[in-house]
C-alpha cells in the first residue's frame, strides 16, 4: 500500500547519507537515513502506545527537523497528522486541538505546560520536542527516536485513509478541518512537481513560512528528488540574502508579502540576483501586478511560478514562467492545474461568479465537530468571484468578508467577539483594507459605551492574550455610530470603501 511515508523510503534508498533537512537559525542538519530511522521509532511508538488507524496526532511546532519527524512518523504509523500553526494563541490552538480530538500532541515543552492548563487537556498525551527533560508525565521525542527499532511494525494506512488533518476556519471564524486522504497528497504533489516546481534531483529547496501552510507543499516534491529542505524558523527579508550566498537554494516557496519584504532589503535583492536560486514559488494571498512586475524585473534571472488555491480544494490554477512575461497576465490567478475542473457560477448584474473546482485532491471530509462530516459534493465552493478570461482565471472579489494579510485569513468575526468582551466597548465591525506590506491589514471601527475611558495599549494587550499577532487590529478607529445596510446589517464596505478607492478590486 502506498503511504506518504513511502516517499520517504525511497528517498532514503537512493541517497541514505544525503542531507534531507536543514535548520538556517541552528545549523542542525538530519541525513535521509537518519530522518527515516526516527520516523520508523517514532510511529513503532505510537503503534504500541495502543493508538488505533484514523486517530489523531497533533503536531503544533515551528519550523524544525522535528517537525518533518513528527509528520513522517505518524503517517507511518497509520494515523492522521493534525496540523496546528505555531503562530497561534494557546487557547486558539485548544480549540483546533479539542476539535480534532487529538490523542497525542508534539509540541515545546512551554507549549505543553501551558496547553495542560485547559481542563480539555489534561488526558492528551504530551510529546516533548524540545529540551532535555520532560515535564511530569510528558515524554521527550528525542528518547523516543533513539528507541530500539527491532519488533514487529505493522502499517496501517491504505492508500485512501486519512492522512491530513489541516484548518482553516469557516465565515464565523470557528475552526474548520479540512481531511485528505494519502492518494490525494501524493497525486498534488506529483502534479506540482510535473507543472509548478520542476524541481532538479538533489537540490537545496527553501522553505521560509510555516511548513503546516503553502511551505509545506515543497516538502514531498522536494524528497521526490531527494532534495535538501532549508528550513527558515521565522522569516526575516534580510536573512534571504545571507541564505543565498551561503548555500546553493535553488528554488524557494513565497508569499506575496515576503517578495515585498524582500523589494525592501536591495542587500537582498543583490545577493539573490547573483545566487543558485532558479526559482520562486508564490502563493497564498494575491500579489499587486506592479508589486510582480517589479520583483520580475529586479529578481531576474530568477523565473516565478505562481499557484492559486485553498485548504479544502488543494491547488487549483498557476501561472508558470512563460505566463509571467506577459504583462495582461499579471493579475491572473493562472490556468487550471491538469485534471482540474473550474466553473464560474453567475451572479445577476455581474459579469463574474463564484469559483467553483473540482479536483483530484480535495479534502474528502470536513471536521466541524467532533467526528468528520463527508463531502458529498465533487465540486468545492471557494467563497472567491472570479471569471475566466481566454483560459485564464480573474479573480474579482471575495464572497465572504475574509481578510487576508500576509498570506494568513483572518476572519472578522473571530476578532470582533475578542474585542466585545473587553470593558467599555459597545460596538465593534472589523474590516480589511489595503496595506503596501502585508497585501491587507485588519482594522477595528469601535464604538465606546457612554462614560467609558479606554487605553488602547491595553486593548491591544488584551487581544493579545487571545488571538495570533497576525489577527490583531493595525488601526483602531473610534466613531459613534456603526452603519447599517438595508437589511439591517453592518454596512463594511460602507466602512471601508474610501480605502479602496481608485483600485479596479477588492483584493490586494
């Protein structure tokens, strides 16, 4: 049976010395031989620890080795890996993690000691990644990979078990698991490997964002081509260029606002120029047509590829190098990847629709509530208004007030009901609007109750506590008022439409 893990196997029967992983910040590196060693301890672990096929392993770390040997290893052992972004608040994470009803959580020993406060977690069991001792009760994985392998093991996991358990959220801001099966990662990632990132066999690949979003999607093509994975800790523009001077990247998974990051440090426009990268993949969030043109030009002769998609439809549309040297096509979301299905359904009045694709690896299930709800339908609605043009994919608008800054979606709902429980504020809509560094920021319209005297440092402060940095308002704006629309509704575009004047769409 094929199993994601299998990729892994390979890779270590070609190349068994061959460096599979880098760590910039530290240095640390793990050879394809000992990468698959720990994974084949880790899930021996799991399989006798009594987890049964189908349960749920959290993984809720940075960019680390660690990581890659908590992801491997429970495929392996035949159960789902739960994806959970290190960038979230504790009791952010709590929710993903009680939704998921995760058995066993890998983590930072702070962040186990700290999720073992919540009264939901105190039966989940806790897998240190990181120091030399263990809190009571809580085992260290670096004791569990160097465990004696010999025993029996037994896989599993079929090729159409579950193999991906990642979330975004839904419109309300709730969390949203979205599940895919081992057959419909392999066949993404072979098809990104055929089309996007014809990536060279053993070469240095980049991952400079978080592994459980768009940087991961490098991570089976890369070992496909028993590549070495260069993994970033947290992104810094400036450190792009020591990256590329020190080692030989050859190519490297972007988000619009890094690119922007980058235009901004001309060290590290200089260095990359003069480097082995070849090139640079983009996706998660729009990129302005001036902010590409700029980044073709100044970046050349590095080629870009652009992917358009989402957590619950995988990858649906790119644009590849010779899309990029036409300037019509700047703004494009890309053509269809091969084996995609894209329909635009209309609205009256408009001349675009609602995307609607279909592809071969969508999620096969949602997780909502406890338990997973099959989809039913072939056809994954993406809240995205768009049209095609000649081929090619327009997007327009977005159906649902998402915002989306630097490449994360941050959903108003989420951060209004944060900021209603705070003492003193009556009213509060949260909008996006424009920002030249992040594609939109978040920004707060308040209403204070009468009498109430508000510090907004300690506002900020208090979100803090409960929301990502990222979620966090830029601006917040005090009014008396908060306008309705007809039906009766905060009228955002009312809010905000002045920030998006002179602009052809709301998408930034």
């Amino acid at each position: 049976m094929t199993n994601i893990a299998t990729i892994l196997s390979r890779a270590r029967h070609r190349r068994p010395s061959k460096e599979a992983i880098r760590e910039w910040e530290s240095g640390r590196t793990i050879s394809y031989a000992k990468l698959d060693d720990q994974c084949t301890a880790l899930a021996l672990f799991l399989q006798r620890a009594g987890l049964q096929p189908g349960d749920r392993v959290a993984i809720y770390l940075p960019n680390i080795i660690e990581f890659i040997v908590a992801q491997f290893g429970i495929l392996r052992a035949g159960l789902v890996a739960t994806y959970t972004n290190d960038r979230l608040a504790i009791d952010e994470a709590v929710r993903q993690l009680t939704l998921a009803e995760a058995k066993v959580v890998i983590t930072t020993s702070e962040r186990a000691e700290a999720l073992r406060a919540f009264s939901g977690m105190i039966d989940v069991r806790m897998i240190v990644a990181s120091g030399d001792v263990a809190p009571d009760g809580m085992m260290l994985l670096s004791t569990i990979v160097s465990a004696d392998l010999s025993g029996s093991f037994s896989l599993e996991a079929s090729t159409d078990s579950d193999a991906l358990l990642r979330f975004t959220s839904g419109t309300s801001g709730e969390p949203k698991g979205a599940l895919v099966t081992h057959r419909a990662w392999i066949t993404r990632a072979v098809h990104l490997l055929a089309e996007l990132v014809r990536i060279e066999e053993e070469s240095m690949v980049l991952c400079p964002g978080p592994i459980t979003h768009a940087a991961g999607l490098l991570i089976l093509p890369g070992f496909l081509r028993t590549g070495t994975l260069v993994l970033m800790r947290k992104f810094y523009a400036s450190e792009i260029g020591k990256i590329a001077e020190a080692l030989p990247i050859r190519y490297g998974m972007f988000v619009p606002t890094m690119i922007k990051m980058i235009l901004n440090e001309p060290s590290a426009v200089d260095k990359l120029r003069k480097s082995s990268m070849q090139q640079i993949s983009y996706g998660g969030s729009p990129i302005p047509s001036s902010v590409l043109a700029d980044a073709l030009d100044r970046l050349s002769p590095i080629t870009f590829v652009q992917s358009y998609g989402s957590h619950e439809a995988g990858t649906m549309s790119y644009l590849d190098e010779f899309d990029h040297k036409s300037l019509k096509l700047l703004e494009s979301a890309g053509k269809p990847v091969l084996n995609v299905d894209i329909r635009i359904d209309p609205i009256e009045g408009q001349r675009f629709g609602e995307l609607l694709v279909r592809t071969p690896w969508s999620s096969n299930a949602s997780v909502v509530v406890k338990g997973k709800r099959e989809e039913r339908d072939s056809w994954v609605r993406t809240g995205d208004l768009g049209e095609m043009r000649d081929g090619y994919l327009f997007l327009m608008e977005r159906l649902n007030d998402v915002i989306v800054t630097g490449s994360f979606n941050v959903y108003p709902g989420e951060v209004e009901r944060c900021i209603s429980h705070y003492p003193g504020i009556s009213d509060c809509v949260v909008v996006g609007a424009p920002d030249d560094k992040w594609g939109e920021k978040v920004i707060a319209y308040l209403v204070k109750k009468p009498g109430a005297e508000i510090n907004e440092n300690e506002l900020n402060n208090y979100c803090r506590q409960s929301l990502a940095g990222y979620k966090l308002p830029k601006e917040l704006i005090w009014i008396d008022e908060i306008p309705l629309n007809a039906n009766r509704k905060p009228d955002r575009n009312r809010l905000v439409a002045v920030r998006w004047e002179g602009r052809s769409r709301r998408i930034n």
